[in-house]
C-alpha cells in the first residue's frame, strides 16, 4: 500500500514502482532501493 501512496505522491513511473515492489519482497532490497532513490532525488535537486 505504501508504495502506491509513494507512486501517486513522488509521481513514480510504473517502472519504479514495480521495482520497489520487488525491493519489498528481497532481504537487502530496501536498502538498495532507498540508496537509488537519494540518488535520484539529489540529481533532481542539481
């Protein structure tokens, strides 16, 4: 559920969100996930 409100509200493609599913579901994936985020995120804000 939560990455649904985080697609909506980040305005995620269904690429992302898809990939953050499966984040969910792996033992280390949330930290990959996250880290790939902070990276986005920072070369948005460039």
């Amino acid at each position: 559920m939560t990455v649904v409100v985080a697609t909506i509200v980040h305005r995620w493609s269904f690429l992302r969100m898809l990939a953050a599913f499966v984040a969910s579901l792996l033992p280390f994936g949330p930290f990959i996930m996250d880290r790939r985020i902070r990276n986005s995120t920072a070369a948005e804000q460039k």
